[in-house]
C-alpha cells in the first residue's frame, strides 16, 4: 500500500469509526473510553468481554455497537439448560432427501452478542471456542466458515453473583479486551432517565456503517506500522506477568498478538499510521488483567490483576524513539512527546 492510499485509508477509517462512535454514544451515557475499546477491538478482529454489575448498560453497550452496523447480528441468552448444538448448529435427517440437513446456530452471523455467558455451562462454553480462534465451526466433520467480519460481544456477571460458572482460562484467553461499563455520573444517569424513560433509544437506532465498510477498515488497521521497539516493548511487559510473585499464572504469546492487533487499531482511530508505546500502555489493562490469575497470597491481600499490570507498566522502561522520528509515519519510530490519553475504563479502576 503506497503512502497516499495508507493516508486515504486512515482518513476513511476515523471518519466512519467516528460515525458509529457517535451512533453508540446516543444509547451509553458518559462511558467514551469503554466505546472506544469496544471499537479498538472491533477493528482489530477481536472479542470483547463485558463485567460487570446487572442493571449497569452491558447489554445495551452491545447491541447499540451491533445495530450501529448494517451486519448479520444475533442474540443468544446464555442459560444452564443452553446446549452446544444451540450455539454451533446441528444436523436432523431430513425424510424428504433421505440425507442430513445442517441446521445453523446462533454463532453464524457477523456479530454474536452472548449475554451472561457464565451462566451457561463449561461444557456449552467451549462450544464457542473454535469460532473465536479460528472463525470456523466444525460440525459432524464437516468445517464451516464463519462470515467476515466476525465479532463475539460476551456480557458476564461478577463470578460472586449466584448461578454464575466461571470462565475456564482458554476461554478468557480468547477474548482481546475485557472492560466495565460501571456505574453513570449523576449528570448521566438525569440524562438516561430523558432518553431511556419514555421509550429505548435502541428502536431509533440505524446503522452508520456497512460490513464491507468495516472490512475494509480491518485491513487498512493491518497496515498500521509497529517498530521493532515497540513490539520488544509489548513483548517485555506480558513477559514480565509471567514471573511475577503475585500471579500463578501470566499473559500467554496470544496475548501479546493481541495487544499489538489492539494498538495498532488504538492508533489508526487516531489517524496514525504508526504504534506508539502510549497505545501499547492505554491498552495494557484491558486486553491483559483478565487473563492473569492471582496466587492465593495475593488474593488473601487483596491485590488484584489489575493492579499487578499497572505496576508493571509503571516498572518497565518506555523505549527512546529512535533519532530522526519524525511527526510523519517512520519507519523505526515515533514522535517524542505521544499525546497521553486516560486509562480506559477496565474492571478494578
């Protein structure tokens, strides 16, 4: 890709990323750093995880995101009697043909909005896995394709609530970013009560942005340029959650993949065709802290995952740009002074 068409891309992209942010931002009051997570891992082929409290706009977070988009959405209730061949599909015979016919699930459309999935059991959990790695679903031997692009937006309780399972690692794992809605501002919550209080703001709302649009966008985001420092840098800080006294078990190298797919679309919403560490940063408690699981000790003093990635980030050395990054797109480093952005609102903060 020539310059002048990275540019026109990028430009492309912010302005329709912008359009469903504003779109999205009708329906959740007061969260921008949540949507914007939630469109970072939109465009970098990711899924997103949200947790948190019932009543809190979890659900309405994804649909908005869904119906801001002129895509195949689908809705699935995760419950403790849902089967996996809900999810995934099954085949009946069929007396006519006198052969098996395969019934699609829920999972084949663009975007998957499961709520509370850790209602659901271990067993119908893992039914999604191989689509979220692999964008396939493998049935009676047979290997279907999922459409592109493909989105799973999960909602979850806390575990502690009652009738919750637990998300099992390589699950969690799957996720790019976990993120909390949390509670409104008061200034907020008067507003929801205007808009929410007569009718959903999700019956007036319609798409701002194509599928093939969002393709498109995916791989302008793929052309975003990460320095070799930068990528040391991401590799350095999910290395260091892997020896870590307070953690029994860190960051896995899907994580690393991740945070860098992350970063790079952090930096193309800005209109940059360039990482910077700051990207690597903003990003770090999002798509890490869920993956990481504290020992006992940490957990009898109260110390959290995201509170052992924020020490980590504060203790790993930033990397100098390299001499000569200039403002422009370089081709082994960045401008001196990145704008720092507020850390996004991730579970824990």
């Amino acid at each position: 890709m020539t310059t002048f068409d990275a540019r026109a891309s990028l430009s492309d992209l912010t302005a329709t990323a912008d359009r469903v942010r504003r779109s999205v931002e009708n329906v959740i009051e007061g969260k921008p750093e949540v949507v914007r997570i939630a469109l970072t891992v939109l465009l970098a082929e990711g899924h997103l995880l949200i947790e948190d409290v019932p009543g809190v706009g979890k659900t309405m977070l994804s649909k908005a995101l869904a119906r801001s988009i002129d895509c195949t959405v689908r809705r699935i209730q995760f419950t403790p009697d849902l089967l996996p061949s809900d999810i995934t599909g099954v085949s009946v015979f069929d007396q006519q043909q006198r052969d098996f016919e395969f019934k699609p699930g829920a999972i084949f459309a663009q975007i998957v909005v499961g709520d509370e999935i850790n209602r659901a059991s271990p067993k119908t959990q893992s039914a999604l896995l191989e689509s979220m790695e692999e964008r396939q679903v493998t049935i009676d031997g047979t290997t279907y394709e999922l459409p592109s692009p493909f989105m799973v937006i999960a909602t979850q309780n806390p575990v502690e609530m009652e009738g919750t399972y637990p998300l099992p690692e390589a699950q969690r794992d799957r996720f790019t970013a976990r993120v909390s809605v949390g509670y409104p501002s008061p200034e907020a919550e008067l507003k929801m009560l205007d808009v929410h209080g007569g009718v959903s703001p999700l019956d007036d709302l319609q798409p701002v942005a194509h599928a093939h649009e969002i393709v498109k966008l995916i791989e302008a985001v793929r052309q975003v340029h990460v320095s070799d420092p930068v990528r040391r840098y991401a590799v350095t800080l999910v290395g260091a959650t892997r020896n870590h006294a307070d953690l029994r078990l860190g960051a896995s190298p899907r994580a690393t993949l991740h945070l860098i797919r992350a970063a790079r679309a952090s930096a193309a919403l800005d209109g940059r065709d360039y990482v910077l560490p700051d990207d690597v940063q903003s990003l770090a408690q999002a798509v890490l802290a869920h993956r990481l699981l504290p020992t006992a000790q940490a957990q009898l003093n109260r110390r959290t995952p995201e509170q052992v990635v924020a020490e980590i980030v504060q203790r790993v050395p930033v990397p100098s740009p390299q001499p000569g990054a200039g403002s422009g797109a370089p081709a082994g480093g960045w401008p001196a002074q990145p704008a720092s952005r507020p850390q996004p609102g991730t579970r824990g903060l």
